[in-house]
C-alpha cells in the first residue's frame, strides 16, 4: 500500500469508475490495462465500469428532474435546432465537450463545419462549454470541501421538489439538513 491507504489495485478501479463516469476513453484505456497489471480480474473491471456508468446515469437523470422542475415539464420538445444545423451542431460540440466525449467532439465539429460554423464559432463555443465545465468543477470541489470531516455526519438525503431549499446564501451543510428535512 502507498501513501492512500489503498492498494493499486483499489486505486486502479477508483480511476477507472471515475474515468467512466468522466466519460474519457483515454483515461478509461490507460486505467483498465493498470488494473489488469496490477492484478484486477475482468469481474472487477465489469464493477468499477457499472459503478462508473450508473454514477453518469445518475447524473443525466438528476439534470433532466431539474431541467423539468425549471420548466414546468419538457413535454415532448423536439429541439428548434436539429442535428445538422449551425446551433445544433454547435450545442452539440458544447455538450460533448462539457461530458468529454471526444468521439462526440469529432462528429459534432465535422457536422459543424460542414454546417457552416466558422473557426471564431467553434473557438468561442468549445469556450463556452470549457468555462461550463470549469464552473461545474469549482462548485463541485467547493461542495466537497465543505464535507464534514466525520462521515456520518453527512447527509445522504438527496432533493426533493421543496423549492424552499434553494435559498441563496445557504452553505451546503445547510442546503443538505434542508433538503433532510431537518430545517424549513
């Protein structure tokens, strides 16, 4: 064991889940052929692969409930900008960038610039989705740094509708015992 009280093996199925969840094929890559050198059988690769995928699942579903709550339902919309056109091909490079997707990248930067898109339209758009990205990162470390150093005291409730949790200046540790129920 190193430093992390993990043996490589443990570390290696970490990296890998949280490569899956990241969505980055050459960190995926590189993760499973440490695993399989330091020891880890296919059976384990198989787990630390569905954690990953379940936690990016996870993930869309707990953006698609908040992008419902925020619009009052999404019906059955059909994007206004379809695959094919320069925002559509655009919001797609964006999107595939923010969830790292370079196989999406690709396809969506050639339908862009068959659509028309510009080097100034891409650049600003691929900053668009960096600064996203960025934000997302820097929020999520804050929330962790405000993780209590005992772990059963973190909460584990997850949110609900009760919209009256989404008070502005609330900490974390505050928005978490709201949306527990422990406070109004």
């Amino acid at each position: 064991m190193v430093q992390t009280g993990l043996t490589a093996e443990e570390r290696e199925l970490i990296a890998l889940a949280a490569s899956i969840a990241a969505g980055c094929r050459p960190c995926t890559e590189y993760h499973v052929a440490q695993a399989r050198a330091a020891g880890v059988d296919d059976d384990g690769l198989r787990e630390a692969i569905a954690v990953g995928l379940g936690a990016r699942d996870e993930a869309r579903v707990e953006m698609a409930e908040l992008a419902e709550r925020l619009l009052g339902g999404l019906g059955q919309a059909a994007p206004s900008y379809p695959a094919g056109t320069l925002l559509g091909e655009l919001t797609c490079l964006a999107a595939s960038f923010a969830v790292n997707s370079a196989l999406g990248v690709q396809t969506c930067l050639v339908n862009a610039r068959v659509a028309g898109a510009t080097q100034r339209q891409v650049a600003a758009t691929v900053s668009i989705a960096r600064a996203v990205r960025t934000t997302a990162a820097e929020k999520l470390e804050a929330a962790v740094a405000e993780l209590p150093a005992d772990p059963s005291a973190a909460a584990v409730c997850r949110p609900d509708a009760d919209q009256t949790c989404e008070q502005k200046g609330r900490s974390q540790a505050q928005q978490n015992a709201c949306e527990c129920g422990e406070e109004a």
